[in-house]
C-alpha cells in the first residue's frame, strides 16, 4: 500500500470519526474496551506487555480510524483484524472517545 493511499485512508476515517464523536458514549467504550481490549493494552490503556502498544490519551479520531483500517483490513494486522471485525462504527466511536479520556 502507498503511502498517499494510507494518509488518504486515515484522512477519510478521521472524517468519519469526527462526525460519529460527537454521538460518542464513554461508558459504554469504557465497558466495551474492558470485555474487548484491556487484556492487551492493559486496564487502563498502558499495555504490561512490550509488544502491544500504549493506547491511552491517543486522540479519539486518531483511534477511530484505525480500529476501522484493521477492520476492514487496509491496515491489516493478525491480532487486530479480528479483534476490531466484530466492532460497530459505534462500538468504535464509544472505544475512542473512552480511550481519548485515559492519561498516557
């Protein structure tokens, strides 16, 4: 993939992101990320394990894009492609905005 294709993917999901935000529901991504993502990137978003990365205090549009790109597998990842495959565009937005809100 080019670079130019991935910037314009990351682009056009930060679109989308930035509209379905406004929507968000923290609770529900906190509850969301606790049952789906905390295992790897740890209870509150600092991973305890070297190969999974910090996710806390990323910006929401940020994360939204790229949960959608694993899901749809321009960002393709074998850990992250099923995890993010059985996400709703709200899920993903409620992950986000929870997220967002953890401090790095």
């Amino acid at each position: 993939m080019t670079q130019a294709r991935i910037l314009a993917t990351l682009a056009i999901g930060a679109m989308l992101g930035a509209t379905a935000a406004h929507a968000a529901d923290p609770a529900a991504g906190k509850q969301q990320f606790e049952a789906t993502c905390s295992a790897c990137h740890g209870a509150n978003g600092i991973s305890v394990t070297p190969i999974y990365p910090n996710v806390a205090g990323q910006k929401d549009q940020y994360l939204v894009a790229q949960l959608k790109a694993f899901r749809d597998g321009s960002r393709p990842n074998a850990i992250m492609g099923p995890m993010a495959k059985g996400l709703s565009d709200t899920d993903i937005t409620n992950i986000a905005a929870y997220v967002s809100t953890l401090k790095p």
